[in-house]
C-alpha cells in the first residue's frame, strides 16, 4: 500500500554534513520518492505542534531547544511501506541500539540528537505533514 511520511533531518545531520548522505539512502530505496523537501529553521510553535504529546515531560524543553538550534530538512516521502520502512531505515533513537546500516548506527552519536524523525504511524504522518507542508494536507 502507497503511503506518505514525514521525515526530518535534524539540526545535527544538518551541521554534520549528513543531509546529502541520507537521502540518497531514501532516494535508492526502490519505489519511493521525494514529493516536498525544504530546509528551514524551525520555529517554536511549530515544535510545540509536533511535540504536543511531550509538552511536560523532562526532555521537552532540550528536545525543542535542540529542534531550533538551526536549520533542519523537512521531507515527504511516498512509496509502498514507507513508515514502517523508514522507521527501520533510521533505527532505534539509541545510536548504541541502533544496527550498523541503520542511519542512526552508523552517524549517531547521543541519544537527543538522532539525526532523524520519521512518522511513527498513517494518523502521526498524516497529522504531521500538515504541520510541516499544509499545501499537502
């Protein structure tokens, strides 16, 4: 079944030159594709929106902290599978967890910053890209 997810490339990935490197792993993926990509820095009120379901526990407040540190890739990405995909793509948020070919097992360093977020689920996808690309909602 075709699906859409969304995908952030964080402020890490972003600093550490890792952009290119991941979405050329996204891109030979076979069968899916990049319908909406931007890079931005990423405003308060768009990270409360996103992170709604963390807002009161301790790693909020460093989670949007770090989220707005700099600039971040915003991406759609169509295909068949490809929450469940991407999920697996990324790894676990652990680097130490995280099997080598993953990207997070092979780029990650510390637990906060993960290089990356993929949509959990079609609902989380769904409500997410709205908040990233409304255009598309």
């Amino acid at each position: 079944m075709s699906q859409r997810t969304l995908v952030l490339l964080k402020p890490d990935a972003v600093r550490r030159g890792l952009v290119g490197e991941i979405i050329g792993r996204i891109e030979r993926k076979a069968g899916w594709t990049v319908g909406a990509l931007e890079m931005r820095t990423l405003q308060r009120a768009t990270l409360e929106q996103h992170y709604a379901e963390h807002v009161g526990k301790p790693f909020y407040e460093p989670l949007v902290e770090f989220m707005s540190s700099g600039p971040s890739v915003a991406l759609v990405v169509e295909g068949e599978r490809v929450i469940e995909g991407l999920r697996a793509m990324a790894g676990p948020t652990d680097p130490i967890a995280a099997a080598p070919g993953s990207i997070r097992g092979d780029f990650g360093t510390i637990v906060r910053e993960n290089l990356i977020h993929a949509s959990d689920s079609a609902e989380s996808a769904e409500r997410e890209i709205k908040i990233f690309f409304p255009e598309l909602g």
